[in-house]
C-alpha cells in the first residue's frame, strides 16, 4: 500500500507534476495515428490507378504515362498476376460496404472492371496479349459485391451496357464456342454471379434481362439444358438455378415471364428434382423450393397473381412425374436410420417436398 501511494506506474513518483509533450513527440504521434488509420477513398485510388498501369504494362500498352504536371511522364508500375489478384481481393473487402461501392462507382470502376472482365485482343494485336483468366474471375468477384443490393450501382451498370457484354463472355467461355476460346466453367459460374448480383431486386435490369434472348440461352446453358454430353459444372449449374428461382419468384415477376420461361421450369419439374440426373442433393433441394415457392407464393397485386396462375399451369402439366419423384423420395428418407448422419444431411430434403407435395394438391384443387 505504502508503495502504490508513492508510486504511479513504479517508475515515477506520485507527485511529479505531467509535462507537457514537445514538438517531437506531438509530431510522431500524429505520424503514426495518420499512418495507422487508412483512408479507404485514396487507397481505392491507389488500387485502380496500380491495376490499370499492371493492365497496360501486361497487355504491351506504352510504358510511360503523363503524370499531370505539364507532360513530364514517369514509368508505369509493372505487377505480377498475383499482386494484382491481391489487389482486386483488397477492393472486394472495401467495396463490401454499400457507400465504398458507390464511392468507386463514382472513380469509373464500373467500366474499368468490365473491361478487365470482359477484353478481347483486337485483330491488329499479332502478340495475342489477353487478361488472364484469374484477372477476369477477381474483377467479377469486384462487380458482384459492389452491385448486390445496391440499386445506383445496379443502374450504373445498366448504364454501361454491361448486360450484353457479361452474356457474351459467358457465351465465350462456353464449351464448343466459335471465338476459339478453351471452355472454363469457372468463369462462366462467376459470370452468372456477377450478372444475377446486378439485376435481382432492380425491376428495370430484370425487365431487361428477360427482352433479352441470349440471357435465356445462358441460362439454359447453365442448367445444362443444351448439353446433356457435357453437363456444366455443379457450382455453375447452382448459380444458375438460384438466379432463375430469383427471377421467377421476383415481386415484379409476370405471366409473359414465366411464358417465356416455360421451358427452364418445366425443365426443373422434369430434370431438376430427379436425383437420377441431377446427383447434388443441395440442387436438387433449390429446384424442389422453387416449384413450391412458385406454388404457394402469395400474390400482393394482379401482376403476381396471373404470374402464379401461369406458373401454377406449368408446373401441373408435370404433377404425375413430380408426384411419382416425390413419394419415393420421401419413404426413402423416412426409411433412413434415425439420428444418423444421412438422416440428418436429407432433413431438408425431406421438409421441402412435403411441403411440395401439398402446394401441388392445393394447386391442383383449384384449377
């Protein structure tokens, strides 16, 4: 106690009087409080000015840029692929923030980031210099962050033009393609996530979408529907499913959509919830959910409530396959052993298709 009462930290005596901090150590600590605080607004000018000089540097563009103080030029940085990557997962994590996103928006990252995505060396470049497809994938990453559930970014994109380009690239990147390109599943899943992040929630991009016959096409693709040899990927075949369940299910869903789409649901109702062509369970439970919710969903205007009729009609022409689907997959999970591993991995499963099995008995009471 004795101690404690003469001492404030066991080096300096209680009653020696605090003095004030020099200039020094005023400015060092101002140092590092401005170092260790990063400003997110400049560091994503720093990220886009070091990739679009890595960009330029990689695609042979000229190495010196004027630098704004009267045409004096300095050198480009030149990156690695990997640093750049690092660069474009560092703007992810920023832009994961809604006014990030629009903050980058507004320094022309959109078009920047669908350039990157999206370029195609011109007919004069006999070197066939190309961004590479890592590049590609982490700028799509980029694009698919900064547009979810974010409507000025949406229109922002809209107002690019970026629908027709990012269809375009997955149409490329599509096995047996005419542009020569290797097909990469990969990209194209990244592709329809980036796409689906800009368009879902935004009633202007999904009416936009749908007058666009190439986006059925890609969908359809992405299920698998026009290449039964060579089944897409399952990331890709899932990414695709939950953008058309979205489109489908949207508040602003119509009859004419689901006209439209009559073929991408009855190929749901016939291929998507039979395990003996679809093997991911995870899917096959996103195509059971979807017919149900198409089924049951609760119209809140006449748009809706037609749209669900013309769903309901759809979906009835398959009830005898979808019924016959649904029973044996219930009495197999039922007849799995309780508490057991399976049992619990199929619990999903099995709550959704009871859950369909009554909406199509409802539906079909009603036609």
């Amino acid at each position: 106690l004795k101690w404690s009462l003469a001492y404030s930290d066991g080096t300096q005596p209680s009653s020696g009087d605090a003095e004030p901090m020099n200039k020094e150590d005023v400015e060092f600590l101002e140092k590092v409080m401005r170092e260790g605080i990063i400003d997110e607004g400049e560091r994503m000018k720093a990220i886009l000015r070091d990739l679009t000089d890595g960009l330029e540097m990689m695609l042979g563009a000229n190495v010196t840029a004027n630098d704004g103080s009267g045409g004096v030029e300095s050198k480009k940085k030149e990156l690695e692929e990997d640093e750049m990557l690092e660069l474009l997962q560092e703007l992810r994590d920023i832009v994961e923030q809604i006014d990030y996103a629009r903050a980058f928006m507004a320094m022309g990252g959109v078009p920047f980031l669908l350039g990157c995505a999206t370029y195609h060396a011109t007919k004069y470049d006999s070197a066939g210099r190309t961004v590479p497809k890592s590049i590609r994938k982490g700028a799509l990453g980029v694009l698919s962050t900064m547009s979810q559930n974010n409507p000025p970014v949406q229109l922002n994109m809209l107002e690019h033009g970026h629908m027709p380009q990012l269809i375009q690239l997955f149409l490329d990147f599509t096995p047996g393609n005419d542009c020569g390109q290797d097909g990469d599943d990969a990209i194209r899943e990244k592709t329809v996530q980036a796409l689906g992040a800009s368009i879902r929630g935004h009633a202007m991009a999904e009416s936009i979408f749908f007058q666009n016959e190439q986006g059925k096409v890609m969908l359809q693709l992405g299920l698998g529907m026009q290449q039964k040899a060579l089944k897409p990927s399952t990331q890709l075949r899932k990414r695709t499913l939950f953008l058309l369940r979205a489109l489908l299910t949207s508040d602003d869903a119509t009859a004419e959509r689901h006209e439209l789409f009559r073929d991408l649901i009855s190929f749901v109702c016939v291929h998507g919830i039979d395990e003996g062509w679809e093997e991911d369970a995870e899917i096959r439970e996103m195509a059971v959910a979807m017919l149900s919710h198409m089924l049951h969903q609760e119209p809140s205007h006449s748009n809706q409530s037609s749209a669900r009729e013309k769903a309901s009609k759809v979906i009835l022409q398959h009830k005898n396959h979808i019924g016959s689907i649904g029973v044996r997959r219930i009495q197999a999970i039922r007849e799995l052993e309780r508490g057991s591993e399976e049992r619990e991995y199929a619990t999903l499963e099995l709550e959704e298709w009871e859950t369909l099995m009554v909406a199509l008995a409802q539906a079909s009471k009603e036609v």
